[in-house]
C-alpha cells in the first residue's frame, strides 16, 4: 500500500499570502497554475485512454475524443458554495480563510486559452517515453479537440467567460461548461454559447441545498431555480447533472422532487451520477454514502418513471446513468461511435472505439 505524503501547511505564511500556499498545494496535487486563477489537470480517464485505451463516459455518451480532451478551471480556488460532497481543495479544509467569492484580478481570456493548451501539452510530453502509450493516441492528444470547463471553482466567477468560450471555439476545439447555476446573469448574457451546458444538482429544495451546498452567498437556491428556468433557451445541448449520495438524496421522495425540476428545466440530457467517495470528500462523508451502480441504476429508473425522460446509456466504471429526450444522441466529437448503445439497452458496439464502449 502506498501511503500519500502530507502536505505541510505553514499556517503563519498562509494568513500572509493565502494564495502562495494554497498555489503550493495545488501543485503538489499535480495542477499546473495558468495566470492568477486558473489551472489545468490532467484527468485519469486521459491517462487511461492512452495507457490502456479505456475511455471516458463522455466518450460514449456524447462523442468526445477522451484522449484530446482538456480539463481546466478559470477559477480554480473560487466558488460560491461549499459542497460537502466536493472532492476538491476548499481553503477552509485545511484551515485558511479568505474570501473564495472573488477574484482577486481578472486574467485576459487570451492568456488561459494559450497557457491551457501549454500546459497539457507539457502535462502529455512525459508519456513519451512510455511503453504502454498507444503512440497514434498520444500524437492525437498532443492536439487538444475538446476543453471541459470545470475541474475545480465556479467557472461563472470569471467574468470574461463568453471572451474565453469564444478563443476556444475559434481554435477549433468543443466547450463542456459545468456550473452548479448560480449565476443565471452570466448564463443568460454569453455571447457564444458552449458547446455543451452542464448544471449540477445535488438537492431539490432549499433546505437540502442548504444542508448539501452550504452557499457561502445569498439567494443562491433562488439564482439556481432561475437557471433552470432559463435553461430552455440554450440552442446548444444542456444536461442536469444530479450527483447522489447513498442515505442522504436517493429516497422515492427525492426523485419525486429532483423529477420536479427537470420537468422545469427541459434539459436535453439528465445525468444520474454516483458521489465519489475520494479527495477531501472523504473527511466530511463516509465511504458508505458512495452508492453501487446498480443503487444509482434504480434510482434512474425512479426519476425517469416521473419524467418524459427515458434511460438511453449508462457507465458502469463512472457510475452514471444517462436519460435523455432524444432518440438519437448528438455527437460533439469523433470519441465511440454509436456510443449510447450499450448490450443491455440497444446492441453491440462497433467501430475504432467499440471493444472499449461497453466498458466506459
């Protein structure tokens, strides 16, 4: 068993200059700083594409070349709430406060887009001298074709993020931005939308949001309902994310409720997904809130018998189930193929990426 190293805090230096510790700590953790807030990791799924070529769930169900993705952040320690089933780095975990709310400054939209694709492709030069790299892949990867808007913070705390959708398009690549919609100003004003638009829900009412959220501003399940509400005027494909926590949001009530605002929202998808039990998560929550797939599969089911949205695809390593209102899934990208038909719900899989769909 590999034990992780601690990482020691030098509390006196962090009430001096929070942000050089808490900077500190996120390179430790293997993110490579872009500008004053934002950051990019590499994701163990791109890891596992090119290491073992296993892809992503996203992958299967929309498309995306998971090795020639990027996963970035424009506000990697800033966020407006504090989730308790959050895997990642919150400042008051390890005892700094400071105002998360903010940015301290504003980067050029220019300066992210270049130094995230920088910094993945620095991230992707260590495999080449690896063995188990599928050397077509990697030549692939070094050539980003997709950016995933989320990894850790509030993505809408950045204020130039329609600026910085844009260059990403302009450079040909695809846009995934995941928000947990509290800012339905910044939402409905985007000059270009992104390619696709997540929100992520873990309660349906304001009193479970308050519990599970812990806003760390006002009104926030209001802005949240006004999200929804907006949300079927994207032109572009949205999801709903509802993460679930074994014991806590996965009673017949609760689908009752989270059926609600689907039926409020319209999204093109609905995404079932398990909480991980992983990251800093781990000290707020027990191992045993982490449901099986097959206790997120019935859960599915529930919401979906109380909706007009069928179950289409699952993952079974990601523990997600995918509902949709389509009958046939827009692909964003390249990335499997006939992705959504799993043995269970609709045949075999065929294609580059086939042998791997039924795993992902």
């Amino acid at each position: 068993m590999v034990r992780r190293k601690k990482i020691k805090i030098d509390f006196e230096e962090a009430k001096k200059d929070p942000y050089k510790v808490l900077f500190a700590i996120l390179r430790k953790q293997k993110y490579h700083i872009v500008g004053h807030h934002s950051a990019v990791k590499k994701c163990h799924w791109t890891h596992a594409a090119l290491t073992e070529g296993r892809f992503c769930y996203k992958c299967k169900f929309y498309g995306i070349e998971t090795h020639r993705c990027v996963q970035m952040s424009p506000s990697v320690l800033w966020c407006w709430n504090s989730c308790i089933h959050c895997w990642r780095l919150r400042p008051k975990d390890i005892g700094i406060e400071w105002d998360q709310t903010k940015l301290p400054t504003v980067d050029d939209p220019k300066l992210i887009v270049e130094g995230a694709l920088r910094e993945q492709r620095r991230i992707l030069s260590g495999y080449k001298g690896n063995p188990k790299v599928n050397r077509k892949l990697l030549e692939e990867a070094l050539n980003p074709k997709h950016v995933a808007i989320s990894l850790t913070g509030e993505p809408s705390l950045y204020p130039r993020l329609s600026e910085l959708i844009q260059l990403f398009h302009r450079k040909g690549l695809t846009t995934f931005l995941v928000t947990r919609a509290i800012r339905p100003d910044i939402l409905a004003n985007l000059d270009e939308e992104p390619s696709q638009l997540y929100v992520s829900f873990e309660a349906w009412n304001k009193e479970m949001y308050y519990k599970l959220n812990t806003p760390l501003a006002p009104r926030l399940w209001e802005l949240s309902v006004k999200t929804l509400e907006i949300l079927p005027s994207f032109t572009c494909p949205t999801v709903m994310r509802i993460t679930v926590m074994k014991g806590i949001n996965m009673s017949e009530k609760d689908a009752e409720g989270f059926a609600k605002l689907i039926e409020l929202a319209q999204p093109t998808y609905v995404e079932v997904k398990a909480y991980m039990h992983v990251g800093a998560s781990t000290k707020r929550l027990p191992r045993e809130t982490m449901p099986k797939h097959v206790e997120v599969k019935e859960f599915a089911k529930l919401i979906s018998g109380k909706t007009s949205y069928p179950i289409v695809s699952e993952s079974i390593p990601s523990r997600v189930i995918l509902l949709s209102r389509l009958k046939k899934p827009i692909r964003l990208g390249k990335g499997c193929p006939e992705g959504w038909r799993t043995p269970d719900i609709g045949g075999e899989e065929s294609g580059e990426y086939g042998k791997y769909a039924s795993e992902i």
